[in-house]
C-alpha cells in the first residue's frame, strides 16, 4: 500500500517523464549493401578477341592471349576508356594488331593506360583512326610492325616502345605530344610523326633508322638520341625548334630544313656532321665536337650565334660551315682536322676563337667581314679571304705550322680591306696580299717568321715602320 501510494505521488510531480513515441516503422527496410555494378562499374575484359561498341570503361582482368587472324581488342565507338591493369595482351603467330581502331571517320577520345602489349603480327596498338586519344602507362614492344599508332591530336606519355620489327611510335599522326616516352632498339625509327607534333623529354636509342623522323613545324625540347643507325634526329622539312636535345654516335647527329632553330643542344661523336641545317635557320648555344663530318653546317642566310665546334676528326672535317650571307658571332672553333671556321660570300664572323685546327683558322667568301676574332695555332693561315672583304681587329698568332708561306692573313683576292689587326709569331708571313687593289693600315706585325707583311705592288698599303718614326695615322708598325 505505502509503495503503491508513493508512485502516484512520483507520478503527479513528473507527468511526462515515460511518454514514448509511435512504434509504427515508418516504411519497409532499405538495402544496407552496395551493388556489383557500384563497386566496380566498368566493364571487365577477360576474353580475346573482344568488340568495344559501346563508350564506357573497360579493364582487364588478367593476362590475355590473342588467336591467329584475328585483332586482340577491336574499338569502334567514341569516349572509350580501357585499363589494361598491369596487364599483358599477348599475342600469336599471325595475329593482327593488339589494340585495332577501324574504320574511316576517327573516334573521339579513346584512353588506354597501364599495361603491356606485346608480340602481335601487325602494330601493337593501331589508333590511326581516332581523335584527342590518351595512351599513358604503356609498353609496347616486339611486335612485328610498329609499337603504337597515336592518331591524330593525341598525347602519349610515359611509354615504351622498344624492338619492334618496324617503328617505334609511328602512323599518320599529326599534331600529337610525346612526353618522357622511349624508344629503343626497333627495326625503322624510334620516332616517326608528321606535321605539328611536340617532344618533350623522350629518347630515342638504338633504333635501326633514325631516332627521330619528323615532319614539317615541329618542336622538340629536352630529347636524346644516341647509337642509332641513322641520323639522331632527322627533321628534313622547314620551320622546326630544337631546344636541349643531345645527339651521339649516330649517323648525323641533328639534321633540319630550312628556317628552323636549334639553340642549348649537344651534337658529338657522330659518324657525319654534328649539325646540319638549311637555309634561313639559326644555331644558338649549341655544342658540336669530336664529329667525322662538319661540327656545324649551315646553309645560307643562317646566323650561327655563341657555339663551340671542336675536335671534329674527319680527314676534312671544318668546325662551322656556312653558306653565303650568314653572321657567325661568339663562337669558338678548336682542334679540328680541317679548317676553324669557313663561310661563303657576305659573311660576317665577329668575336671568334678559332684555334689548332688542320688547315686555316677562319675561310672566308668574298665580300665578307671578319671582325674581333683570335686565330692561332692553325696549321695554315690564321685568317683567308677571297675578294672585296673586310678584315677588322684581328688576332692572329702562331699559325702556319705545316707551310712556311702560311701565316696570319692570307688575301688570295683584291678589294679587301685589312684594318688593325695583330700579326705575332707566324711560321710564315704575318700578312701576305695575293692580288692587287688591296688597302692595308693601321696593322701591327712583329716577330712572323718569314716576313710581317708581304704585300706587293698595287695595293695601297700605310707606310711600314716604328711607332715611333711613323707620322700617318694609316701607318702598319712592325
């Protein structure tokens, strides 16, 4: 009684403090677990041959095997992604291609990433017929044409294509980026692309062709190309840029058309020249020795601008030739089997070394100048010119070697000017002028072993004498 009457009580002072809500379940029980299709919603591939036709996401689920005849994966359908998942698509004795885009209108942005396609009996990936396609991650290699077919617009990066029985990376690509892909060891090129393409940090090595074969308007910046059969980088169409590429042992190591740049590269050890371009292009900051071809070889019009062109051993290899009407300035030309430097007509070389190289320091064409240049220790003059040319402010010392008449200047033609030039220690004659109509002033000749100036009649040459005894301002000291 006392327990029942002290709960009502309790039960007066707190009203509410029991009240429960409706036990009624709002609606029936919803599903706690994810679908398959949620956790993995691609499409998975573990049988060949198989048909794309349909856009969406594939990945391999295994290691797969191609059959005789047939293509591995066949693609004909636009925004197509396929993971290979660290993969291999193998494939047979005369199987077709790895990965197959058919057809004549391209696909659009095809992706394929992440894994090896290899030993098929056409290309391991042919994409000629697509679009703004995507290859990352991927090996290709051994198959028995070429390793990857990009297509058009494309970017590859950080793949491999190596022993191939035909090119590397090839087809009819145009404007793609190859970025920190490599190519070696295949049966043509390493690289192989048309029109507007770009090149960044890719190698091309041991390739049984040129490393790379490019076409018209292309850019290529911090690429090598070694021990390659052909040329390291072959690019023979117009308009081109080269910057912070290396090319050794190959044939010849960078060869260009016309109008293109070349600046910052390293062009050595070639089996022909080190550099080569056409007409109208510029070399910049660029290195060429030890080649058996010409160091450098321009065309005409080029300018050739802070460059070193030193040791190149063919039995007339000259560090930098160029054409008519080019300007070589700051640049230094060493220890080569032929002549230093050697330029056509209308040529201006300024501020140059040319120093111990096999034949004459600096050639140079009629009507050209030559200006603020050192030539020493060539074997014949230091400095040779033809007709109507300006020789300026030279240095030309020890030269002469191999040839009691060579020495410092040599003017085999008239019209030339010869203005302030320093003529010390030659084997022979410090100047020597082989035709008439020549002016001479202002020179200064000492110590030459045969003669400081031999200068013959008809030439108008400033009196030769002291310093000191001389009163014209045009006066030749020796």
């Amino acid at each position: 009684m006392l327990a029942l009457i002290g709960f009502a009580i309790f039960s007066a002072q707190f009203p509410n403090a029991f009240a429960q809500g409706s036990l009624t379940p709002p609606g029936a029980p919803a599903p706690t677990m994810k679908t398959l299709d949620q956790i993995e919603p691609r499409t998975p591939i573990s049988a060949l041959p198989y048909n794309i036709t349909a856009a969406g996401s594939y990945y391999l689920t295994t290691n797969l095997t191609g059959i005789s005849g047939a293509n591995g994966i066949t693609i004909m359908a636009n925004y197509v992604t396929i993971d290979l998942h660290g993969f291999t698509l193998s494939g047979v004795t005369n199987a077709l291609d790895g990965i197959y885009v058919p057809g004549t209108t391209p696909y659009l942005n095809l992706m394929v990433q992440n894994g090896t396609v290899s030993g098929w009996g056409g290309n391991g990936v042919n994409a000629d017929n697509t679009s703004g396609a995507r290859f990352s991650q991927l090996n290709v290699s051994d198959n028995v044409m070429d390793g990857l077919h990009p297509g058009a617009d494309a970017i590859v990066s950080h793949c491999s294509a190596n022993d191939n029985q035909e090119t590397g990376f090839g087809g009819g690509d145009s404007q793609c980026t190859f970025e920190s892909c490599m190519a070696a060891g295949n049966g043509a090129w390493g690289f192989s692309t048309f029109s507007g393409c770009l090149m960044v940090n890719c190698d091309a090595n041991n390739n049984w062709f040129d490393g790379f074969f490019l076409d018209v308007q292309c850019t290529i910046k911090n690429c090598t190309a070694v021990y390659n059969g052909g040329d390291g980088f072959d690019v023979p169409f117009p308009n081109c840029l080269m910057v912070g590429c290396v090319a050794g042992n190959n044939n010849y190591g960078i060869q260009l058309g016309d109008h293109c740049t070349v600046q910052d590269c390293n062009a050595s050890y070639n089996g022909a020249d080190g550099i080569n371009t056409g007409s109208g292009s510029t070399i910049e900051a660029s290195v060429a020795g030890y080649n058996q071809g010409q160091g450098i070889n321009a065309g005409t019009n080029c300018t050739i601008i802070g460059c070193a062109s030193s040791g190149n051993t063919g039995t007339s290899s000259v560090g930098i030739l160029a054409g008519d009407g080019c300007t070589i300035k700051d640049c230094v030309a060493g220890a080569n089997l032929g002549n230093g430097i050697t330029a056509g007509s209308g040529c201006s070389v300024q501020a140059c070394t040319v120093e111990t190289n096999g034949a004459v320091g600096i050639f140079v064409g009629g009507y050209s100048s030559v200006k603020d240049c050192t030539a020493c220790k060539n074997v014949n003059n230091g400095i040779q010119t033809t007709n109507g040319c300006r020789i300026e402010n030279n240095t030309c010392s020890l030269n002469g070697s191999a040839n009691p008449t060579d020495g410092g200047i040599l003017c085999d033609g008239g019209e030339n000017r010869v203005d302030g030039n320093q003529l010390t220690d030659n084997n022979g004659n410090g100047l020597c002028l082989a035709a008439t109509n020549n002016i001479v002033v202002r020179n200064s000749a000492k110590g030459n072993l045969t003669t400081n100036y031999s200068v013959g009649s008809g030439n108008d040459v400033g009196p030769i004498g002291s310093a000191a005894a001389s009163t014209s301002p045009w006066a030749n000291l020796q």
